[in-house]
C-alpha cells in the first residue's frame, strides 16, 4: 500500500512541476467545488432542521459564507 501511494504521488507530482499554472488552476476549482457543495449542504441542513435548537444560525451561518468563498473572484 505504500508503494501504491508514493507511485500515485509521483504521478501527479510529475505534472504539477511540468505545468504548475494548470495544477493552481484546478486546485482553485478543486476548492470552489467543495466550498459550494459544503456550504449549500450547510444552508439546507439548517433549514431542514430548523426546530432542533438555537444553533442553527450558526450553521446557515457557515453555510453562507462558504458558499461565499466559493464564488470570490
């Protein structure tokens, strides 16, 4: 299993030094696409479970401004 790991590693270690603007480029996207899902799946959540306490705000709170990082430019 370690092998198989150091091997993936060096997979996509080649192409990030080979294209280093294309590997920030998808990063970024990479980021953007989980801060939108994480933040609307918060925002839903917290509107879904809206009568099970005072900490909801909380969590629609999270969920807004990830979502917000997600879209900065």
């Amino acid at each position: 299993m370690l092998a198989l790991r150091g091997a993936a590693g060096i997979l996509f270690g080649v192409p990030t030094l080979a294209w280093p603007g294309l590997s920030l480029l998808t990063l970024i996207a990479l980021f953007a696409a989980y801060a939108l899902l994480g933040g609307a799946a918060a925002v839903v959540g917290a509107v879904r479970h809206r009568r099970s306490g005072d900490d909801r705000w909380l969590v629609m709170l999270l969920g807004l401004v990830s979502t917000g990082a997600a879209r900065w430019p």
